[in-house]
C-alpha cells in the first residue's frame, strides 16, 4: 500500500463513527419530536378572541388582493 493511499484511509472517519453520527441525529430527533409533541400537550390552545374576529373582517372587507406590485408575482 502507498504512503497516499494509507493517509487518504487515515483521513476517512470509520464506519462506526458514521453510525455514531446517524444515531446521534436520530436520537436528536426522537428527543425534539418528544419535547414538541409535550410543549403540544401541556400548552393549551388560545381560543381566538372578538377583536382578532373584528380585525379580519375589516380585512375581508376592503376587498380582495388586486395584484402584486412585483413582476415576478404578478400574472402575465
């Protein structure tokens, strides 16, 4: 085996280090998954109230969108 060929393999993580890598993120998301799925739970759910309702049906009521002021969003 060559000098280049013996540093380039040095160089190289070892497959069980990427499986290390793998299973760290996978944990990671388990773990995040987890903590959202419990702030979900544990953290109610705001009704909305009168003046959110008031406030979109002023918006409704001007009317809707005309169009886009940018070309690249407007239709042809």
């Amino acid at each position: 085996m060559s000098d280049r060929v013996a540093r380039i393999r040095a160089r190289r993580p070892s497959p069980h280090r990427r499986l290390m890598r793998l299973g760290t993120c996978v944990l990671l998301a388990v773990v995040s998954a987890g903590l959202g799925l419990g702030l979900r739970l544990a953290v109610p759910v705001t009704p909305v109230d009168a003046s959110f309702r008031e406030v979109m049906r002023l918006y409704q009521s001007q009317g809707g969108a005309e169009g886009s002021n940018m070309a690249e969003t407007s239709s042809p």
